[in-house]
C-alpha cells in the first residue's frame, strides 16, 4: 500500500504541467531530459523571443525565425525531428519507456549578431496533454461522461507509470547485480595478485640468503 502511495505521488509530480523558460544564442542548443512511460502523449508549447538592445526587453522575432525540434528515445533513435515557427506546439507519443531527449535551437545562424533569444518552453506528459474541452465538443460528450473519460484516462496513465517504476526497479537490481559480480571478481584478482607476489618475493629472498650463505 505505500509503494502504491508512493507510485501516486511520482505519477502526480511527474505528470504535471512542466513550465519554464530559458536563453540561447544564434548556433547553441539546448536539451532536455524527459522519463516518460511507454504509449504515452507529450505536446509541448513553444513561444521564442528575441531581445530588443533598444527597448531592453524581449520581443517577438522576425518572420521567417523559427524553432528545430528534436526528440530522440532511450535507445538515442529520432522519434521527431521539424522546423516549426517562431510559436507553437509540437507532439509525440512515446513508444518505449524511458529517458526521452528534448532539444530545441534556432533553425538560423545568421539572423542576427551576438543576440539572444528566450525560449518559453511547456511540456505536458499524459492526460494533461490531452484537450478534453475539445473531446466533449467533439464527441458531445455531458459533464458526468467527460468526467469518467478523465478518471478513465487518469487510471491509464497510473497502470504505465507503475509498469514504468517496476522497469526502472529491474534495471536498477541488473546493474546493482553486474557492478557487485564485477567487484567481487576484481577482489578474488587482487588476492590472487598479492598471493602471487608474496610467494615470488619469499622464494626471492630465499635465494638470496641463501647466495650469502645467510641461511
């Protein structure tokens, strides 16, 4: 009962609303790390500014200044890669579990010199990235049914965060298993070194004492 409390309580931190926002120059690049459970959805919202030397703050860019976004999975292969506008979203769903890289930069070099660019950045993983505004239109859903389709949703995304908890704790006890196995080894090398080395020495010293008649 308290590891699933404990489940809960990650999955709700986890799955919240992730927002902030941060500066880059013309040619750097910036990534993020994102753990993300399997057949899971992540819209992120964009908005890029640029910085004005004249008014001291920043400002929309210029037309034709965009974003490349880039999502690579835990096995490092490209789930997404586009150029998109200067503001907007883009979407992804997940295929395995794991750590998913997010990286964003200018798809310019040479738009301006030596300025910067804020970046607004919200990414939101599981139900939250879902419009459910847009499904009770759609579907012409009642309150009471939109409601079961979030908690439905909601009960979904619980069962792949614990399957994604229980992955992360296997691969936890294979690694703890492998470095305990490769330590053990190294100690049994090490005495059986040090074994070696003292019986050369004793037998060094034998015959050394044994050239100045010592012994």
């Amino acid at each position: 009962m308290a590891w699933f409390s404990t489940t809960v309580v990650t999955f709700c931190l986890y799955s919240c609303v992730v927002g902030l926002y941060f500066h880059i120059s013309e040619t750097e690049k910036k990534c993020f790390i994102e753990e993300i459970p399997d057949e899971t959805m992540v819209v992120g919202n964009y908005k890029v500014q640029a910085y004005d030397t004249k008014v001291k703050d920043y400002l929309p860019v210029a037309p034709g200044i965009g974003m490349l976004v880039e999502i690579k999975d835990p096995d490092d292969k490209i789930v997404l890669s586009r150029t998109y506008a200067a503001e907007g979203r883009f979407t992804f769903t997940s295929h395995s579990a794991g750590e998913h890289s997010v990286c964003l930069h200018s798809n310019s070099t040479a738009w301006f010199s030596g300025g910067q660019l804020r970046v607004h950045l919200d990414i939101q993983v599981g139900e939250h990235a879902v419009d459910y505004q847009q499904i009770q239109a759609k579907d012409k859903l009642s309150e009471l049914q939109l409601r079961v389709r979030q908690l439905l949703d909601q009960v979904e995304q619980i069962t792949k965060e614990q399957n994604y908890q229980r992955y992360r704790e296997e691969r936890f006890r294979s690694t703890s298993e492998s470095t305990n196995q490769r330590v053990l080894w190294w100690s049994i090398a090490q005495t059986v070194i040090l074994l070696i080395t003292g019986f050369w020495q004793m037998r060094h010293l034998k015959s050394f004492f044994e050239a100045k008649k010592l012994v």
